[in-house]
C-alpha cells in the first residue's frame, strides 16, 4: 500500500508547524518532510535545514527536491526522500504553499490538502509572537492570508482558533482517507 501525501497549507502563524507536531506525537507513523530554505538555522521557527541559494540551487540542478517554490523572499524545498516513505506506506505531511498545490497534486495525484485556517486577530498576535518580521512584513503576510486554493483540489479545513486539542482532533481526523 502507498501511502498518501498531505500538503498543510495556510498563512503565515496559523500554527501549521504546532499542528503538525502534534499529529506526529499522537501518530508516529506518520512522516514529515524536513523543509529546505534559504534562511538561516538560527532564525528559529520549525525544524528545518538552512541553505543558502547556491546550495539551494545547486540541489535543485541535482533532483534532489520532489517539490520547490519561492515565496517572502526565500526558497523552499522537500527533500525527494519522501517518495521512499510514501512507497513504504507511510503518509507524509509537509508545509508547503497555495501557489504550489496544483504542481504538487500533478505530481502526487492522491495528495490531500489541509487548509488550516485563523481569524485576523489571532494571526496577528502569533506572527507579533514570534518576531520574527517587521510590522511592515506582517501586514504583507496578512495580505495574503485570504490567498485562495485553486478549484479542484481535495481541501479539509481545518479552524486553528480555538483549543489546540480540537485542532488537532480535526486534523487527524482529515488524514482518514474518506476525509479528503
């Protein structure tokens, strides 16, 4: 049996990074794709491996990434490693962006998207958390926070308002394959 690929997808500070974790605290037989980008290691946030854009490149020339993109300046890859633990049974969550789903679901025609979503308020209060952007940045990345999925993709969403054990109830709810 394949297993199926999950894009969790939404703006920036919806906790895409928090639910994820907790999916795999309560199912460790999921996987989870470890982002390349071209940000510094220090910069924090989730676990990722930083690069810089030679790097970057340079992988890209050598097929090393399954999908890649650019978005807020930098650029992201998953690592092509996924397709082994998609090929042993394995589901595979990554955060990825809107932009790149349609390209992604050409390539993993089976992929299932989870749209997780937060009001206004609760956006600007994490990405002010985490300061890691200025106040100009912020209201760019809230800008695009209404940035639509294009028709025809199997999207769950998933409200990341509330309690995180609701969250996270319904995103693992959404990985049943009936679900998407």
């Amino acid at each position: 049996m394949v297993g199926r690929l999950y894009a969790v997808v939404g703006p920036s500070g919806v906790g895409k990074d928090t639910l994820i974790e907790a999916a795999l605290e309560r199912r460790g037989d999921l996987a989870v794709a470890k982002r390349v980008i071209t940000r510094p290691t220090e910069a924090g946030g989730e676990d990722f491996e930083g690069v810089t854009v030679e790097e970057f490149d340079r992988r890209v020339a050598a097929g090393d990434f399954a999908l890649h993109w650019e978005a807020h300046g930098l650029k992201y890859g998953v690592p092509i490693s996924i397709d082994a633990a998609l090929s042993e049974g394995r589901d595979v969550l990554f955060n990825g962006s809107r932009a790149i789903l349609p390209e992604a679901y050409a390539l993993y025609p089976n992929m299932g998207v989870l749209l997780i979503t937060a009001s206004p308020e609760v956006l600007t209060s994490r990405l002010a958390a985490r300061g890691r952007e200025s106040r100009a940045e912020i209201e760019k990345r809230l800008a695009r926070a209404g940035y639509d999925i294009a028709p025809g993709l199997p999207v769950r969403r998933i409200n990341n308002d509330g309690a995180l054990d609701a969250a996270v109830d319904a995103f693992l709810a959404a990985l049943q394959p009936e679900s998407v």
